[in-house]
C-alpha cells in the first residue's frame, strides 16, 4: 500500500504501557558494550544487581524490550515491507534521570512525512511519561528511511546538519563491537531479522547481518559518557545522531569529539573499512 499522507500524518499511534526492571537495563548496558572489564567498577556500575545506572539510550528500546516478534512498519495510512526499511535518525531527550525499575506510557504521532523521490522518511515523535506520578520522563524522535516509497505528493523536507568545526578533534575515542554484538542487542527487543538471518541480510542487499543503528547509538553514547563526563548518565540531557552507514558486528568504531559549549559535537566511523561513516550530526548536549 502507497502511503497516503492525507490519513499518515499527525496520526496517534496506539499507546504502549509498558514495564522494565533491573535485570533489563543490565541487559542493554551489556549489549552497548557496558562491563568489558569485570575488574572495572565503573562498568560494573552500568549492571548493579539493584540499582544499576541508565543510560539515556535506555528509552529506545524499554517499550519494547519484551518484544519476540520482528518489528512491523504498519501505521494509519503506511504499510511497508520490512526490508525495504532503515533507520534513519534518532533523538532522544531525558527530562529527569530515567530509574532502574519502572512503568509508564508511550504516545506516539507520525510528525513529519518527507518524499525524497525514489524514498520516503517518517518521523515519529514520542513522550513517555511516568505511570507513578503522570509527568515526563523522556522525548524521543526518529526517522526511518524507506527505500521505493517516495512519490507520493508530499514535501521533501529538509535535514539538520551539524557544523563541525574546522580543526582536529578535541578527542579521539574508539569503541570495540563484539562479533555476536547484534545477537546480544537484539535481545533487547529488536528482532529484525536484518541483524541476524544471514539470508534475510542478502536479500536486503547485504553480504551478512549488520549492527543495529541503535546499537552503535548507545554504544557511542556510552563511549562518550565514560571517557568525558566521568560516566555520569545524569550529565547527558540530549543525545541526537543520524545513521550515515552501517557497521558489521566486530568493527571497531573510531569517535571523534569536539567541545563546543554545553554540547559536544560528534562523529563515528568504522576503522576497518578506512573510516567509513557510520554516525554523523551527533551531538550529546550536557544536562
């Protein structure tokens, strides 16, 4: 089905009341790279049994970290196949430190529909709110880029870009992926197949599974938290990336960091493969 933007946009998702624990943010920390070093008490800090600190990243995957079922892009007025998806961009902004244990309530809109010709991008914006006392806990924003469904009559929108500065990076980080890393992430709710179906991934016009997006997003967030806010996730009030390209579990990522104020602006390629990009325009803006 075409989409058709006259019944897609500004449409209200289903709303989604969900639950996490402990043991679930341990999970996704791990799945970032978190604990490399189990003699590391600050990575350890990342999976404490009770009370293990969260990262930000945390709310891209806690409405749906219970899921067993490959995702579905079917929406009021969008229908479309599965492959044909990937993830473009993804902002998340925390309005108090998200806790170890909780429930609350996603809402979801599709904000924006842009038709880039021969694709087409949905945005959806998302406020969850907390079940215990009703007010925010985090703003999500993401896009998803879908390859052959461009066409049809709508604005072709504009994209952010982030003006790096010109001069060598303030500091050069690098984070190492794990080679059975997506099979690890996926267990935090994203079953796309894309990750892990060796032959799903060749007919999505890949020569093998590739990481998740918002595994190399949490795991650059993660990188830079550590290395240049002391591992403080409290210190992280906005974390915002686009996906330039992809990584195979077991690359390496190179990041790149520039202070510029409040904000620090942020890049990620892949060394093996002579830095090819892999997130551009992040920038993590300090709480």
């Amino acid at each position: 089905m075409p989409i058709d933007p006259s019944v897609a946009l500004g449409a209200e998702l289903p709303e989604v009341t969900f639950s996490w624990t402990a043991s679930d943010v341990a999970l996704y920390h791990l799945a970032v790279g978190a604990a490399a070093d189990p003699m590391d008490a600050a990575g350890l800090a990342y999976v404490h049994d009770s009370a293990p600190k969260v990262l930000p990243t945390f709310a891209t995957v806690a409405p749906s970290f219970h899921a067993t079922e490959p995702p579905k892009v079917s929406f009021p007025g969008v229908d479309i196949d599965l492959a044909k998806v990937v993830h473009g961009s993804q902002q998340v902004t925390v309005h108090r430190p998200i806790p170890a244990d909780g429930k609350a309530t996603t809402r979801t809109r599709i904000a924006e529909l842009q038709d880039k010709g021969a694709a087409a991008v949905i945005v959806q914006e998302s406020v969850t709110t907390s079940d215990e006392d009703g007010q925010p806990l985090w703003t999500s924003r993401s896009s998803i880029f879908a390859k052959g469904e461009g066409g049809f009559g709508g604005e072709r929108g504009s994209s952010a870009k982030v003006d790096y500065p010109d001069r060598a990076p303030d500091h050069r980080l690098r984070a190492t992926t794990l080679p059975q890393q997506a099979l690890l992430y996926r267990l935090c709710g994203d079953r796309n197949p894309l990750h892990s179906d060796p032959d799903f991934a060749k007919g999505a016009g890949f020569p093998r599974p590739i990481l998740h997006g918002l595994c190399s997003y949490g795991t650059v967030c993660r990188t830079v938290t550590d290395a240049l806010l002391d591992g403080d996730v409290g210190a992280v009030g906005d974390f915002a990336a686009s996906f330039a390209g992809i990584v195979f579990p077991g690359e390496t990522l190179n990041v790149n960091v520039w202070e510029d104020g409040a904000r620090l602006l942020i890049t990620a390629t892949v060394a093996e493969r002579d830095d090819a990009p892999a997130l551009g325009n992040v920038v993590l803006t300090r709480a």
